[in-house]
C-alpha cells in the first residue's frame, strides 16, 4: 500500500450496561485517533442512546 491509499476501520463496540463508563472509554479512545493520523467520520448509536462508533 502506498502512503496515498487510506485505510477505512469500522468498529462495533458492545459497551456494558453502564452508560458513563462507555462514554468515558470511547472519549479516550477518540483521543487517540489524531495522534496516528485517523479521524472519526461517522457516529452511530443504538436505539437506546448508546454510541456506536465507525
């Protein structure tokens, strides 16, 4: 792969029952994609509220 090509990741994440704590993992997570170079192009959540992340 040359450095022009992009890399497309998609993540579901199954987070536990508890809301805040999910909420604080993804935040971190999140964090962390500039610092390699990524950035988040779409959030998606159930239907519940929950985040769901690709």
């Amino acid at each position: 792969m040359t450095t022009d090509q992009a890399v497309l990741l998609v993540a579901l994440v199954d987070l536990s029952a508890d809301v805040d704590a999910g909420q604080r993992y993804e935040d971190a997570v999140l964090a962390l994609l500039s610092r390699h170079g990524g950035e988040l192009e779409r959030r998606l959540r159930t239907g519940d509220g929950r985040p769901r992340c690709t």
